[in-house]
C-alpha cells in the first residue's frame, strides 16, 4: 500500500521530469539506450548550479583544496594498480527458464536459496564475475596491448598525479584535491530512473592526511558533507548516516561511511565517505616504481600520507534535489475554483530558473518593453525565463511546476498610471507561499542576488 504510494509519486516525477525539460530517455527517437539518460534545459541548469555550489564550496572557499580534471582514458596499467581490472565485478548469474540476467546479490532468497526476480524460478545458473568497467581499444588494433578501459571512478586520476599536484601547488598535509567528472560503469541491471546509470558523473575528494588524522578527519568530513546537504535544500532529517561495520568495508578502510537519502523507491546512497588509509598511494608506488611519497619536514623523513575519499554523484543527488522538491497542492483558483498545484520547491540556490519576467499584457508596447528592459538588466547575473503568453496565473503555474523561486510581473505602475507612489515598481511573488509584494525595480537585482547566491 505504502510503497504503491510511493511508487506513483516516482511515477509522477518522472513524467514531470520528461514534460518540462529536466530528463529524456537518451537517444530516445530510437529506442533508447538501458542506462543513459539526457538532460534537458532544465536538467542541465539544475546539474550546474550542483556542481557549481559543489566547487565553490569544497575548491574556492578552502585554502586547503585544489582541483584537476583528468581525462576519461588513462594508461590500463593505473586499473590494474587499483585492483580494478581484477576485481571490479558484479557477481551475474542467468535465469534458465526465462533467460534473464541478474545480479546475484539483488535476487529474493528463501531458505538459503535464490529465486528469479522476473519469473520466480530457481533455476539459476551458478554466479560469474561480470568485470563493470566499458572496454575500448586506442589506435586501429584491437588486440590486448591496446585495451582501455572508460574510467569506473574519477578517483584514481587524483592518485596518479598526486605528485604533480602536490609539487606545482606547494600544499602542505593536510590538504585535498578535487574533481568533477563522468564515469561509466556497465550494470547489469540499470534501474531506479536515473539512480543507477551506465554513465554517470562524480563529484570526489581525495584529502591527503597524517596517518594519525585520518579517522578524525573522516568525521570532520561527514560533518561538512551534511551540512552541504543542508545549504542545497535536503534537510538533516531526509538522510541516513550508514556506519559501514568491519565486516563490510574494504580491507583498507578503516572506517566508511554511507550518507543515504529517503527516494521514492527507498532509502538509497547518495555519498561514500571512506577513510581509506595508504592503500591507493601505495598501489601505485609499488606498480609505477616512482615516489609518490611525502617528504614530512617535522619528523624529517618521507612518509605515504593517507586519505579521506568523501564520494558524491551528481546524478543521484539532482534526482534526490527533484524528489525533496516535489510537491503537489490543492490551492483556490482565480475563479474560486479548487485545482493541484504542482510546484517543484527547490532551495533558490539550485533552481535551474531563478526568476521568471512577465508584462500583463502582452499588446501593450510600453509593459512589453519594460519587462524586456528588467530581463535583460537581470540576465547576466542569473537564469531569467521571459514569458508574455497565457493569462498571468498560468504563467506563474508553469515557474511553478519548473521550481523558480521568483517571478516579476510588470503591470501598469511602473508607468506611473496608477500615481506617483508606484511608479518603478514591480510584483515580485514568491512560489511557496504565493505571496505577492511591491518591489522597486532598482531593488531586485540585490535581492535576488542575495536570495539564490
Ligand atoms: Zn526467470
């Protein structure tokens, strides 16, 4: 009954998702492709705003962080340093009555046994491992000595360069490095929307550290990590904090933890954050046979620093932004009416639009040009959506339903029509409580400035 409920929700935000702009099926005309997603106007608008705040937040605001970007395709030799090329599997198994594939660890089991999911059947073949990273070849040969591999995690470019890095920034422990980019992973089964996609973009730290700092910092992390959380408009409340118990956790690890968030699908991972001791830096000593070492000036020797890993993707939290803001109301209509209101209530900092410019009426020149003159004053500053069509509360319907926390309508006082007292002001309405408020046109771009900075 519950999960009924919630799953009409996921339905319903998806297909908002399609109708406004946010996401499409990729290569949609055709057919699709199982795992890849596009994103439209609006979508793209949300992700930025993500990874801007992200970067600004983690990179600019820290005299302790520095970013790179490395490329997709690195030397195959960094995979099998990290252990990927051997181990990076999901174990597959295959339904022999109905000849489909699943992962093993995702299939019912009763009494110790596993059943299909599609069919029920327990006649399943033994698991294999299924390597998850995308093959490809460089140059014409395809043969073994050209084998690449699209890159599973943004992670190991900022191991492989930590020298360069560390010799060209002249940053001292503790300090971390950031990066922004795509990675690909070939699941067996993509699902959830756009949860768990083939290709999909991260958002990494890696924070380089004493070894005596590391379990300290992995909780200085978690703590900064959620109220980033908090400062994009998911509450404290909404996510659950994972202590991974020994058991689970990577070998390496001294501590993990997940940060996971309440979908309409269920309770799922947004972010990993791991203390992930010498391991990486120390795989590619030993594989590259360079010095990755920290030459440490206070205890006058060279050590291995160790690492925090706070793991972000960028898909799964704009799905868990468009999720926490969607909200369906029933609100009084102009003509007393009852109706829905769909309204996407997004923290202004991360609304793909953040202020819609409308004239009444669209055939009076002087309202018109008003309203073009406010658009554009605004318009280097911030996403501005100009609109003249529809009556007005259909105009604010559909910011609503894009999630713009603003909207200014230019009526007749600007003009002066209605007495001086009015005259070079706006209506400034706000989405979530519908008010409405007269504004001064020389006040709205410090305003808005100030609201979704
Ligand atoms: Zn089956």
């Amino acid at each position: 009954m519950v999960k009924e409920k919630h799953s009409a929700r996921m339905e319903r935000i998806v297909s908002l998702c399609k109708r406004r702009g946010f996401i499409f099926q990729s290569s949609e005309i055709y057919g699709g492709l199982n795992g890849f997603w596009d994103y439209g106007p609006l979508g793209v608008e949300l992700k930025r705003n993500l990874k801007d705040f992200w970067w600004r937040r983690n990179v600019r605001e820290r005299e302790d962080m520095v970013g790179m970007d490395g490329s997709i395709i690195m030397n195959r030799r960094v995979w099998q340093a990290s252990g990927h090329e051997e181990t990076f599997s999901d174990p597959l198994v295959d339904c022999r009555v109905c000849n489909t594939r699943h992962r093993a660890d995702q299939l019912p089991e009763r009494d110790g046994k596993k059943y299909c999911s599609h069919c029920g059947s327990s006649n399943l073949t033994a698991p294999r491992a299924f390597n998850l990273m995308f093959k490809s070849h460089t140059g014409p040969l395809e043969d073994d000595d050209n084998l690449v591999y699209l890159r599973p995690e943004t992670a190991q470019a900022m191991f492989v360069q930590f020298r360069n890095v560390l010799d060209t920034s002249r940053q001292k422990l503790p300090f971390g490095i950031a990066q922004i980019g795509k990675a690909f992973r070939n699941e067996i089964n993509p699902r959830n929307y756009t949860f768990r996609s083939r290709e999909f973009e991260q958002m990494e730290i890696e924070y380089f550290c004493h070894a005596e700092d590391g379990l300290r910092l992995t909780d200085e992390w978690l703590k900064e990590r959620l109220k980033f959380y908090e400062d994009i408009g998911i509450p404290r409340s909404k996510i659950t904090i994972k202590d991974i118990p020994e058991s689970e956790r990577a070998f390496y690890s001294k501590k993990t933890y997940d940060l996971e968030y309440e979908f309409p699908f269920g309770v799922s991972e947004l972010e990993g954050i791991a203390y992930r001791t010498d391991y990486d830096l120390s795989r590619h000593i030993e594989h590259s046979g360079k010095p990755l070492e920290y030459f440490d000036e206070a205890a006058g020797r060279k050590i291995i620093p160790h690492v925090v890993e706070p793991s972000a993707g960028v898909d799964r939290t704009a799905l868990a932004l468009i999720c926490e803001a969607f909200d369906e109301e029933t609100v009084t209509g102009d003509k007393g009416q009852t109706e829905t209101r769909t309204v996407l209530r997004f923290h202004p900092r991360m609304a793909p639009i953040k202020c819609g410019v409308f004239p009444l009426l669209k055939n009076k020149p002087d309202l018109v040009a008003k309203a073009r003159g406010i658009a554009a004053t605004l318009r280097p500053h911030m996403q501005i959506f100009y609109d003249e069509t529809g009556a007005i509360g259909r105009r604010y319907r559909r910011q609503d339903e894009a999630g713009t926390p603003f909207c200014v309508t230019v009526d007749f006082d600007p003009l002066g029509e209605n007495g001086p007292t009015h005259k070079e002001t706006v209506t400034l309405r706000h989405r979530d409580a519908m008010t409405q408020e007269r504004v001064p046109i020389s006040e709205l771009l410090p305003r808005l400035m100030a609201a979704t900075l």
